[in-house]
C-alpha cells in the first residue's frame, strides 16, 4: 500500500493507481514499488519516503515530476525514471545499483550517487541538460550511458576501470574527464565528444573507434595501451600522442588526424589506413615496425620515413606522399600495388626488396634513380610515367610484367642481364636508346614501341611480340638468332635495312611495313602477303621461293629472280650445314678407338657399320669442304650471314672437332690437304 494524493480527493492509501493515473500529484512511499506502479502519471511532482527499491519503469513518463527524496534507496531498476523531463536533480545517496535507462531522457543537471558501485546499458541517455557528474564508487560505465548528453561538461570517475561501447558517444561539450584507473576503453565509448585531451596512464586498451571524431582532441597520453581500429580517427586537431610501449596500432587509428610527427619505438605491425589523411605528417618513427598496412600514410605530407625493421609495405601505403622524396627500405621483401603512387620521390633503395608490385611507383614524375639489387619480378605498370627516371639497377630480375617502364621519357639505357620475358608495353615511349637483355626468351607486344633504340641484340628471344618495335625509327640493326614468331606490325616502320632471322618460321602481317630493307634473311619463315607492305626490299632469303615470286609491289623482277637464286643456295649450305652437325653428334656419341670407331659403351650397338677412324675423317672433311665452296658463291653480306648461322650451329653441340689433327699426311685423299691448313673444319 502506498499514500497518494490525489487532485480531487487528496492523500490516500492505495494499492493501485490504475485508472486514476492522471489525478496523482504527490506520493509517499512505505513500501517497495513494484514495476509500472506510476508510469504515465503526468501530474506527479514530487515523491518521498524510505523505501529501498524502485522497480522497472515505476515512474516512467513522469514528465512534470520535479523532486524526488529517497534517501534508503539502494537500487533503481531499469526504465525507473524514464522520461522524467522535469526532474533536474536526484538524491539518492545509498543507492549502489543503477539500472538500465533508469534516468533516460531526463531533465537532470547534475549527479551525485556517492555509493553506487554500478551503472548499467543507457541509464542517463539523452539527459541533455546534465552537466556535472560525479561517482567516485562506480568501477565501470556500461554502454551508452550518458549517449548524447551534449551539455556535460565535467565528470569525475576516480574508481572506474572500464568504460563500455558509446558510454559518453555525441558528449560535445565534454572538455576534460578524469579516469586515473582505467584500463579498457571501449568500442566508440567517446564518439564525437569535446575533449582536448586524454591522459589514461594505467590504460591498456583502447577500443575500436574509442575517440573517434573528437575534433577538439589536441593531445594523447597513453603510456600502457595498445589501440585498435580506428581509436581516434577524424581526430583533426589532435598533433601529440604518447604511446611508449604500444606494439600494435590498429586500422584507421589515427587517420585524418592533425599529427605532425610520430614515434612508436616498440610497434611492429601498422594496420590498414593506420595514418592517412594526415596532411600535416612530416615524419615517422618505426623502428621495430615489420608490417607496414595498406594505405597506412596514403595523402600524408611526409618527408622523413625511418623503417629500418620494414619487410612488407601495403597497397597504396604512401600513396600520394608528394613531399617524399627519397625512400631507403634496408629490410623490405614485398612492395605492394600502388604502396608509393604518386609520391615525389627521386631516389628509391630497397636492397632487399625480390617483389615489386603492380604501379607500386607509378607516376612518380620526380624520380630519377632506383636501386632494387634482389628483385626477380617488377609488376604491371610499376613504373608507369615516371618521366624522370634515368638510372635504373635490375640485375635479378627475370620478369617485367606489362608496362612496367612504359612513359619512362628520360630512360635512356637498361641492362636486365637475367630477365627472361618482357610484358606488353613494357618499355613503351620510352627513351631507351640500348637493351640489353641476354637471357631474355620472350618479348611482348608494344614492348619497345616508340622508343630510340638504335641496335637490338636479342640472342636467346624466340617470340616478338605484336607491335613490339614499331616507330622505332632510329632502329638500324637487330640480333634474333633464335627468334621462331615475329608478331605483326613487330618492326614496322623502324629504320632497318637489313634483317637476320635465321630460325622464324612465322612472320605477321605488316611486320616490316614502312622498312626501306636491303637485306632479308628469314629462310624458314611463312611470309605473310602484308609482311613487307610499302617497302623497297632488295634482297630476300627464303626458301618458299614461291613467296618470293609472289612479292610484285615489294620487289623488282630483277631483285626477286636474284634472291630466288640466292635462295637455292642457301638451301644447299642449310642441308648440308645438318649434315655437318649430324656427323659431329654420331663423333660425341662415339669413343676413337686406334683403326675403328666405335660406341662409347661396350656392348652396346654401333650406330653405323664399322668404319676406320680415316673414313670418318674424309667424310666429315668433305662436307665442310662442300659447305666452304657454296658460302663463297653469296655476296658478301649474306656470306656474312651464313658464315654466322654455320659456326653457329657447330657451336651448340661443343664439340671438339681437332680430334681429326691425329692423323698423319699420306693418310687419306683429303686429309693431307685438311692437315696443312687445320683450320679448314671452322668458319
């Protein structure tokens, strides 16, 4: 039984106020309330008496209560006050559990629960008139429990040690707060409050977006905490934090923040975004920093970077870094796509560095010379547009992926001595005058398009690739002993005048297009009817001679019928030139005995029928004699030519053919004359 009064008939002693709600004005309390005993009572204003409990939404939507005189009261459950929008203090002073939502919405300016122990989930949420609180017994604030009071100004919580999701979140007027022992800040516990600084020297954790958007924020000290994501994003006037044994800082923790420097002497991973946006960084301090998150300085205005322990940097990680200018990785292995896009550097060293991702340093304009010793593989696009780029050290790399250098104006030399294949594109408009590139068995299309190379030596390539040297105008001579596929367009319009393709079998439409040719050797090649379109071809060596025939707008009828003829010739010495090497494979298969040749393994079949070692001799005598006697009918370019493609082909079995100096004049027709000039056998 409580005592009401009532508007009309005064106090009462009543059980239940149902149906009479609107008529109550005051309340004293004998006994603990019951859940819903006065909510909606609108005309209530004041409550008194020495009850110990208040039960769920007891007084919820008493929007004109004013006054409230509980001085037992221990705990106030959920929703108690709820709505109360006229209540502007509360004494309460042995309560030591507050409820969840118990005060939501109320007009409170001030709080003083000297003994309570614990405040749950919402318990003064939206009470945006409060301004002062004060618990010096509470150990933790659960979640969103001042949640957009946006006139409090001071708080004092001398004992709490955790602080829960959104706590103080939207608290915009909330300058200072003083947590001596806390030590872990929750997810987004300050979101967007007025804080100018933050001092937790016990803390050791902050949460996931702890204070995020706190724009007034200048200063951080947090000399115990690990951070996490996105702790004090859009912090914009934040330019100090202290944080001595952070290890690990989490994503987005400081981007868009208005640092200026930043020393983290123990961190070793940097997460994603960690520090972009931050326009007024000029230096970084990580020394024990490995990993390096994507985009972590992405738009920051650095001009120091110290990374001495990094071996992974992200994508994008200094993306548009304009004011850095040099980058010295000693420890870095990977360097991911975009991580230096944009940037202003002119000197890159990354000695360590064997990977090296796609536009990693694209458009770096300003970047003159890169030093990458272990690099076995540059991605697509790299490179791409760094126009100042001159120096360049690649001594391990065995791939350039597609456009890798392409735009590079100022690059003028490259020697990849251990690249194998080079991507479409690229070396694209670049200014490359000489390549070199020995190993180097595959050259994409557009690969050299538009460059100034002057001469090509390409000696272990076997496919070029579509457009790969067009308007290569300067290019006079090419070097493609082993070249099999010649792209189309692959030459077109460059400055050649006289082609060696010993080995290609396929040659494009228009591959040497706009080609004032003197001299074509391609004597296995299917010519495409385009292949020498608008040319001025004087000599060709091709076997079809048939496609030779064929050439009416390339080719004189005098200049077709003298290639056809050189063409025979040349057919001969290719036959016989494998008849040569055939006779040199069976002498390595073979151990020489004195009067016979025989197998190296005993036992085994001879290759041929038992021959002496003279037989042997005049029969490989003779077919070199025969080989000498053809060259010498060709003009001398193309003797030139042939002489080549002979010792080459002798070269590639490494035989030693002065086993044939053992045998003594008289011998044999032939080889006395072989014996006084010894070296007859090579070219």
């Amino acid at each position: 039984m409580q005592f009401v009064h009532f508007l009309e008939t005064g106090w009462e002693q009543v059980d239940s106020v149902e149906g009479r709600r609107s008529h109550v004005q005051h309340a004293r309390l004998s006994e603990d309330l019951t859940p819903n005993f006065f909510k909606g009572c609108y005309q209530l204003v004041s409550v008194e008496g020495d009850v110990k409990k208040i039960g769920d939404h007891a007084f919820a939507d008493c929007f004109r209560m004013t006054s409230v005189t509980l001085p037992l009261v221990t705990h106030v459950e959920e929703e108690a006050f709820k709505g109360c929008a006229g209540l502007t203090s509360i004494d309460l002073p042995e309560a030591t559990n507050i409820g969840g939502w118990a005060f939501s919405e109320c007009g409170l300016i001030s709080v003083n629960l000297p003994s309570v122990t614990r405040i749950n989930h919402h318990a003064f949420h939206k009470c945006t008139r409060l301004k002062t609180v004060e618990l010096p017994s509470v150990t933790q604030i659960g979640k969103r429990t001042f949640y957009f009071c946006e006139s409090l100004t001071s708080v004092k919580l001398p004992s709490v040690t955790n602080i829960f999701q959104h706590a103080f979140h939207k608290c915009i007027s909330l300058k200072s707060i003083e947590l001596p022992l806390v030590e872990k800040i929750y997810e987004r516990a300050f979101v967007g409050c007025g804080l100018t600084s933050v001092d937790l020297p016990l803390a050791t954790n902050i949460g996931n977006g702890a204070f995020i958007f706190c724009t007034r924020l200048i200063s951080v000290n947090l000399p115990a905490a690990q951070i996490e994501r996105g702790a004090f994003m859009g912090c914009t006037s934040l330019t100090s934090i202290y944080l001595p044994l952070a290890t690990h800082i989490g994503e987005e923790t400081f981007k868009g923040c208005g640092l200026t420097s930043v020393n983290l002497p123990l961190v070793t991973q940097l997460g994603d975004h960690a520090f972009q946006q931050c326009h007024g960084l000029s230096s970084i301090n990580l020394p024990k920093a490995t990993e390096i998150g994507d985009h972590a300085f992405e738009d920051c205005g650095l001009t120091s970077v110290n990374l001495p322990s990094a071996t992974h940097i992200g994508y994008g990680t200094f993306r548009h870094c304009h004011s850095l200018t040099r980058i010295i990785l000693p420890k870095a292995t990977h360097i991911m796509e975009r991580a230096f896009h944009e940037c202003g550097l002119t000197l890159v060293n990354l000695p360590k560095a064997t990977h090296i991702a796609s536009t990693a340093f694209a458009s770096c304009g300003s970047l003159v010379v890169v030093n990458l010793p272990e690099a076995v593989e540059i991605g697509k696009n790299t490179f791409w547009a760094c126009t100042g780029l001159i120096l360049l050290n690649l001594p391990s790399a065995t791939k350039i992926r597609n456009g890798a250098f392409r735009y590079c104006s100022s690059l003028m030399s490259v020697d990849l001595p251990k690249a194998t294949h080079i991507g479409g594109w690229a070396f694209d408009s670049t200014g490359l005058t000489s390549v070199n590139l020995p190993l180097a068995t595959q050259i994409g299309r557009l690969a050299f398009r538009g460059t100034g190379l002057v001469s090509v030596n390409l000696p272990s390539v076997t496919e070029i690739g579509d457009w790969a040297f067009e308007a290569c105008t300067d290019l006079i001579s090419i070097n493609l002993p082993f070249a099999t596929h010649i792209g189309k367009s692959a030459f077109r319009g460059t400055g050649l005048v006289s082609v060696n393709l010993p080995m290609a079998t396929t040659i494009g439409e228009k591959a040497f297009a706009n080609c004032a040719l003197t001299l074509v050797n391609i004597p296995l090649a299917r010519i495409d009817e385009h292949s020498f379109v608008d040319c001025t071809l004087a000599i060709l060596i091709c076997f079809d001679t048939a496609r030779i025939d064929a050439l009416d707008e390339t080719m004189s009828e005098e200049n077709k019928a003298k290639s056809i003829e050189l063409s025979k010739i040349c057919k001969l010495i290719y036959d016989l030139t494998a008849k040569a090497v055939g006779w040199l494979k069976i002498r390595t298969r073979m151990q020489v005995a004195f009067g016979n040749v025989m197998t190296v393994e005993p036992g085994t079949p001879n290759l041929a029928e038992p021959a002496t070692e003279l037989q042997f001799a005049n029969f490989t005598f003779y077919t070199f004699e025969q080989l000498r006697e053809n060259v010498k009918k060709l003009p001398k370019p193309v003797q030139q030519i042939w002489k080549q493609y002979v010792n080459d082909k002798i070269r590639m079995y490494h035989v030693d053919i002065t086993f044939l100096n053992q045998f003594k004049p008289g011998e044999g027709q032939g080889v006395n004359k072989f014996l006084n000039e010894p070296r007859r056998l090579r070219f």
